[in-house]
C-alpha cells in the first residue's frame, strides 16, 4: 500500500492497516449438541446459590467459536490474532519463490497454498502502518518480522522472541516476514495481541521492548502420572517464576493489573491446574491446536475460547492429542473505548484528532526508503532503538 492510497483511507477511515485487519466479527456461542465436547457448551452465569462447603461460582462463565481471526477478545484486550503461514523457498528480495498471480495483492488473506500476503507485495507481511492509544504485543513463534518505525527504530526478531510496542501519542511501523530461506521452507508463525492503554496514558512517549526468547521464562510442569505441560511466560508470574518487565507506561506494568500472557502445551492426557487469581480478574483460553480439552468439567473441542469465571482455580485436562492454548488475562482497565481503524481512544472526538495529527505529521515522518523494508538475507536477531542503543539476544 503506497502513501497515497494509505492517506486516501485514512481521511474516511475504512482501509485495512497493517495488523488491524478490519472485518472483527464477534462470533457468538455455539449452539451445543447436547453430547459431551459438543463445539461449545452452554453458556452459564455464576451459581449464587452453593454450600458453603463447595465452590461457589462455576470456573466456565462462557465459550465462543474462535472463528476466523481476530478473535474475540475482552478489556483490557483488543485485538488477537494468530498468523500460521506455511511459506516455502524465499527469492531474492525475500519473498516467496511461487507465482502471486491470483491474489488480491495489497490485501490478500486468502490462506492460498497455506499462506497469505497480507499487506505486502513483494514480502509478506504489514507495510507501514500508524497506530496510537494502545500496546501491541507480537509474539513470533517461528520464522522472523522485521520491524521498523517512525522513531528510526528497526529489529529483526523471532524464533521465540517477543516485541512489545506502545504505541502511546503515536508511531508509524511496520511489521514484514521476510522470507531468509532460500533453498528451504520458511514457516511463520505468530500471535500479535493488543493491550489497551488507560486514559492517563494515552498519549504517552512511544516506545518499544524486546523479550528475547531466552529471556522468557519456559517451565515444564508434570502432572501426578508423570504428563508434562510446557508454560510459557510472555507476561505474568507462575509458582515464583515472573515474566520480563513489560514497558513502563504498559497497563502490565501496574502492580495492581494482574496481566498474564501465556501460551500451554500440554502432552496428551497431562493435566495442569490455573491457579487462583483476584475476584475481578478475567481469564480467557484460546484453544487453538490439539482435539479435545476439558476445562473444570467441561468438554470442549478445538477451535474454541473459553472465559473462566473470576478467581477460582481451574483444572485443564487434555484429551488423546498434543494441545496448545493461548491464555489472556487481566483486570480490566473499565474505561469507554472508541476504536476506529488503527486508533483506540476514549471518545469520538479523540478519533477524529487522531486522524487529523496523523494526516498533518505522519507521527514523525517515515526515514526508510520502502513502505516495507527488510533486512538482508544474513542479518542475524538484532534491535536498534530510536536511541540509537543496539541489543542482541544473548
């Protein structure tokens, strides 16, 4: 997408950017076929009415069909969505080594051959793109993104790594697969989610952090009978465990906030127990690899999110199949939110001043001279910050 067609959109406030994928859908319940592990059993609100000697509200509140991405998701959370691309052999400009006739290039999710351009059309990926009043968290579990921004910062990060972006008063960056591959396939991997900001931070200073893959905690638990479950903590604490320091104006970086980010694997028939978080923490699973998991009691199949009643401990027990889950949690922020396109405020008006700072000062303007730059071929994991300081994982 060039400038014109990127300004064009954004003075009526319709074009897709970048990571925002702009056809959220909020996919009801599925209706339940009355067998156990149905595609999402009936919704139900907390008991109010229980022996003082049992639980006291159900750990299941509600589930949902995940549906295509973004999921659905709930405050403080904005946005997830999980990209799996099966990309093959990279070219020269690190783009796939397969025809692009047939694709709808500039927007193309089509999924085709197992893998989408996006915004990209030469490299996959998110050619620039603003954002302003809130976080995305990008977690690449395979492949790489090259990131680079308004501020003249730029990274190469994957294979496990985490950027965690606040994105505040405003920045303009741009997230590209770059295909590094050239004899071998280059599967991409990656959930990016956004973390809304609270209202006195808004307009904060952007700024961008790296959680380098060996940094993350990684925790495998074994259940009674010897099962293994492998806890990945990307935000959050676990049994003394705790996750790199999120940004500092990142509603993660409140005390009081109670955000954990956390992807679980379990092996087949491994159990593991959530443990107790505070009565006005939300909890939501995101079942997306594996067949069927039971979450306090319940059966479910994947392909399924599930919101756990605050507080209470929750046992997952996993059926026949290797099953993999996103948990997302938090207290949340209870403050309005207008979300227009790239932009998450508090009011209508906020949006439309948005639109205008953006269309007057491009967030500081684009130093790069692609809308979609990637680094070369040989270029290892690396982040240079708008500071000009350089980090490199370990």
């Amino acid at each position: 997408m060039d400038r014109r067609t990127l300004l064009a959109g954004l003075s009526t406030g319709v074009v897709s950017l970048g990571c925002n994928r702009q056809n959220r859908r909020e996919t009801e319940p599925a209706r339940p076929s009355g067998e156990v592990g149905s595609l999402a059993p009936t919704s139900k609100a907390p008991s109010s009415q229980a022996s003082a000697s049992v639980q006291t509200v159900a750990p299941v509140f509600d589930a949902f069909a995940l549906g295509a991405p973004p999921w659905r998701t709930f405050d403080p959370f904005l946005f997830c969505v999980h990209h799996n691309d099966a990309y093959g052999r990279g070219n020269d400009a690190l783009g796939p080594a397969a025809p692009l006739d047939g694709r709808n290039l500039g927007s193309d999710f089509s999924g085709r051959d197992g893998w989408s351009m996006y915004h990209g059309e030469t490299v996959p990926g998110f050619p620039r793109h603003p954002h302003r009043g809130f976080e995305t968290v990008t977690l690449a579990r395979r492949g790489f993104i090259d990131h680079s921004d308004s501020l003249g910062a730029t990274a190469r990060f994957g294979q496990g790594d985490v950027q965690w972006m606040t994105a505040g008063a405003g920045v303009v960056h741009a997230e590209m697969f770059p295909l590094v591959r050239a004899a071998d396939d280059n599967p991409v991997e990656l959930f990016q989610i956004w973390l809304n900001l609270p209202q006195a931070d808004k307009f904060v200073k952007p700024h961008f952090a790296m959680l380098w893959s060996d940094t993350i905690p990684r925790r495998t638990v074994t259940d009674a009978a010897g099962r293994e479950a492998e806890l990945v903590q990307i935000a959050g604490s676990f049994e003394g465990a705790v996750a790199p320091k999120p940004p500092p104006h990142s509603w993660a970086s409140r005390a009081d906030s109670d955000v954990a980010i956390w992807t679980i694997k379990l092996k087949p028939h491994a159990t593991f127990e959530l443990p107790r978080v505070h009565p006005t923490t939300t909890r939501t699973l995101y079942f997306f690899r594996g067949n069927r998991l039971r979450v306090a009691g319940e059966t479910f199949r994947s392909g399924n999110g599930i919101r756990l009643t605050p507080g209470p401990a929750a046992l997952l027990e996993n059926g026949d199949d290797e099953s993999e889950i996103l948990l997302l949690q938090a207290r949340p922020i209870g403050e309005p939110v207008v979300q227009r396109g790239p932009f998450v405020m508090n009011t209508q008006q906020e949006i439309v001043q948005a639109y205008r700072d953006y269309r007057a000062t491009e967030f500081g303007g684009w130093p790069w001279q692609r809308h979609d730059p990637v680094h070369a071929r040989s270029s290892g994991r690396f982040a240079i910050h708008a500071d000009g300081r350089k980090e490199t994982p370990a």
